[in-house]
C-alpha cells in the first residue's frame, strides 16, 4: 500500500503537465514564472514541462503537408 503523502505527491506530479499545458494554451506568451505562481509548482518544474510535449511534437519540423510520392511505400 502506497502512504498518503506518496499517493498526493503522485497525482500533483501527474497533474502538473497538464496544468502546465492549459496555461500555455491559454496564453502561450506567458513566462514559465508566472504559470509556477498560478499552478503552485516552482519555475523549474514548470520548465521541465515547457513547452508543453504534446505541442512541442505536434509542431516539430512541420512544414505543410508532405506529397505523395507514386510508388514509395
């Protein structure tokens, strides 16, 4: 069985990601200081998160639709 104080650290852990990601999509000029101040984390652990992943990868190298090529599998 996990001790109550591990069982909370967890799910803040988990959940700062997320927080992370909703301010940034909120406001995505906002510095990673003020999101640490709203979510109660510190700035350092903000950055750990910054920008948030699933954008960061959503974003990376794109650069419009790739064409198809006939015969390339």
């Amino acid at each position: 069985m996990i001790p109550a104080d591990q069982d909370s650290a967890a799910q803040v852990a988990a959940a700062t990601p997320a927080a992370v990601a909703y301010w940034y999509q909120q406001d995505p000029s906002m510095h990673p200081a003020q999101i640490a101040e709203r979510i109660g984390r510190s700035e350092r652990t903000v950055r750990r998160y910054w920008p948030p992943a699933k954008l960061q990868r959503a974003n990376a190298h794109h650069h419009g639709p790739q064409p198809t090529v006939p015969g390339a599998s």
